[in-house]
C-alpha cells in the first residue's frame, strides 16, 4: 500500500485520503470476516489475489493498445 501511494498519491489530498480510506475499510472488513488466519482465510487471498490479477489485466487490455496479455508474458 505504501509503494502504491507513493506512486499513485505522493501527495496530501483528497486521491491519497480516499485510497487510504479505503484500504482501510477493506482490511477492517478482512479482519471482521476472517478474524484467524485459517484454511478459509487462505482461500479467500488466493482469491483476492486471483480477482486482482484478472482486474489488472482487463484494465490493461482496455486502456494500452497492443499490451501483452499477462498468461501470455510468464511463458
């Protein structure tokens, strides 16, 4: 989170305090839904992680032209 505010929000304003906000409101809710860090938990990372890749790439392929779709770069 710290990287990508420094990359995205270096600033103090209203972009930083919404991602901050908002970082923190997920992870507040993570914690609420899995308060140990047990086999369901790890699912539901593997799957954050696996909707964040696929979020990635679709935004990716939407918005620079001729990009390398990911699946196709780790061959």
């Amino acid at each position: 989170m710290l990287r990508l505010l420094e990359l995205e929000a270096p600033y103090q304003g209203g972009l930083r305090r919404s991602m901050v906000n908002g970082f923190n409101a997920g992870f507040s809710w993570g914690s609420d839904l899995h308060p140990e860090c047990d086999g369901s938990a790890s699912n539901a990372e593997k799957a954050y992680a696996k909707e964040g890749r696929d979020l990635s790439a679709r935004l990716v392929q939407s918005n620079i032209p001729g990009a390398i779709p990911l699946a196709d770069q780790d061959r």
